[in-house]
C-alpha cells in the first residue's frame, strides 16, 4: 500500500516505517490515520521480525510523540484482533 506522509520498506527482515512531512516532520490527522495501517501492513508481512520508526528528515524526530502513535496504532491493531469476541 502506498502512504502519503509515510515511506514503508523492508530491509534484512526489518520493517522501516519512515514518516515524513516536511519541513518539521508535524504530524497531522492524515498522518496518524496512516500509522495502524502501514503498521499492520509491516505486522502481516511473515519476512518482518522487527519494526523500526523513524524519520526521513534529519534532526526532526519527536520521541513523545512516536510513543502516543504506537501505542494508539497497537490499540487498534488489538481491537482488529478480538473484535470477532464482541459480536
């Protein structure tokens, strides 16, 4: 699946998931919008053994921020899961 505002790529059986919007790398609805589906995208993918986060641009890299995404994109990838256990 192609993403606007982030690159996915896999390399030695990482999954890189760039996010990238210049000129500061701010993140914006359609932004977080992508993140559970490019990271589900990476999580279905059987040659992926680990996930990395990061910027295409240098020295813009909001650590709070990536923590928040990942959390919340892990949420819904859990309620994707059971959600067959709720009717």
């Amino acid at each position: 699946m192609d993403y606007q505002y982030l690159g996915v790529q896999i390399e030695n059986r990482v999954g890189w998931l760039k996010y990238n919007r210049p000129p500061i790398n701010a993140f914006h609805w359609e932004m977080l919008r992508e993140m559970p589906a490019a990271l589900d995208d990476l999580q279905k993918d059987s040659q992926v053994r680990a996930i990395v986060i990061s910027s295409a641009i240098e020295k813009y890299f909001n650590t709070a921020t990536i923590i928040v995404i990942v959390v919340l994109a892990v949420l819904v990838l859990i309620m994707k899961k059971v959600s067959h256990l709720f009717g």
